[in-house]
C-alpha cells in the first residue's frame, strides 16, 4: 500500500509545473522585513529610555527636588537646587494675603529643602527662587536673578498666604501632604 501511495505522489508531482525560484525577490523581501525589524527595534528603544529616564527617578522617590540642572554659571563646588516654585511672580503678581511666618532658614532633606521656623513649617517659594549648596557646606536661597538672599542659619520674616493640604498636590518631596504651607508672596526679610 505504502508503494502505491508513493507512485501516485511521484505521477503528481512530475504533472506540477515547476519554474526557477525568484531569488531576488526573496532576497528582497528579506531585507525589508529585517529593515523593518530594525526599525521598529529603534523606536522601541527610543521609546523606553524615554519612558525609563521619567519613571525610574518617580519610583526612586525622586519628586522633583533636588539637584537642579544649572541654568547660569555657578562657580566649582557650587551646586544649584530646585525648591518647591508657587508660580507667584515678585513685583508683578498681586499678594493674596497678609499673613507672616518667622524664623531660622533650615536645610532638610539632605539640603534638598528648605523650610522655616522650629516647626519647620514647608514653603512655596516664589518663582523663579531656587537654592545653592556650596563646597564649603553652606546653603544659600537665591532670588530669581541669582542673587542672594538669605543663608541657611539666617532668620528670616516670610509674608505672604497659608495653603491648606488640599490646595495643592501633595506630591513634592519638600511639601509632605498633611501639613499646611506657607506660599511666599514677597522678597524674604533677613531679620538678623
């Protein structure tokens, strides 16, 4: 049985028509599809670094503060720090309030904040405010300008408003969600 089986595939397939195979065509047809692997392999790389260099800093911890990347010179040993921005512009935007805090300057969060008072009370600093540690261990606020105001140490006298927890989105390393904070309207008193 196997031998007639055999004998009618052999008939068959001596009636099927047979041609040279389109090498180049194939060849051709391999290449895109590799240039078209190789494509989609790019885009998924750039795809993923970019979606890796803004998770993996979230999942860190990392909620915005810190280190900042330098927007002006700073001499070797300086490095500039960004601190919670209010968005509050001094000198052009109106103040909302009359309220005050008072109190010495404190670095936190390993000089990636800085907040004022004994209660360590958070701030909203005004835009464009941002701070600077320095080789010689010191931290310095600066204005929007870069100049100096006032140096960790220093007593400082801040008005501007209070902001309820729910008043703002809680998610700052420097701002933690269950406490009030003070939104800075003004240029910061150095009081001694």
């Amino acid at each position: 049985m196997n031998d007639t089986l055999h004998d009618l595939m052999r008939d068959s397939a001596e009636t099927i028509p047979t041609s040279v195979p389109p090498i180049a065509a194939i060849t051709r047809a391999g290449r895109r599809r590799r240039t078209r692997a190789v494509a989609l392999v790019a885009a998924a790389v750039v795809v993923l670094g970019g979606t890796a260099a803004t998770a993996v800093p979230r999942l860190a911890g990392d909620h915005g503060a810190g280190p900042a990347a330098p927007t002006r010179d700073h001499p070797a040993g300086d490095v500039p720090v960004f601190l919670p921005d209010s968005g509050f512009e001094v000198g052009v935007d109106k103040q909302e309030g009359h309220a005050s805090v008072s109190g010495e300057l404190v670095a936190t969060q390993d000089d990636r904040c800085l907040v004022v008072g004994d209660d360590q009370v958070p701030v909203f600093w005004p835009h464009g405010y941002m701070g600077e540690t320095h080789g010689d261990g010191s931290f310095s606020l600066l204005d929007e300008s870069g100049r100096r105001v006032a140096e960790v140490g220093d007593t400082v006298r801040l008005a501007g408003s209070w902001r309820a927890p729910a008043s703002w989105s809680g998610d700052e390393l420097c701002i933690p969600d269950d406490r009030k904070t003070f939104m800075v309207q003004a240029r910061p008193d150095v009081v001694r």
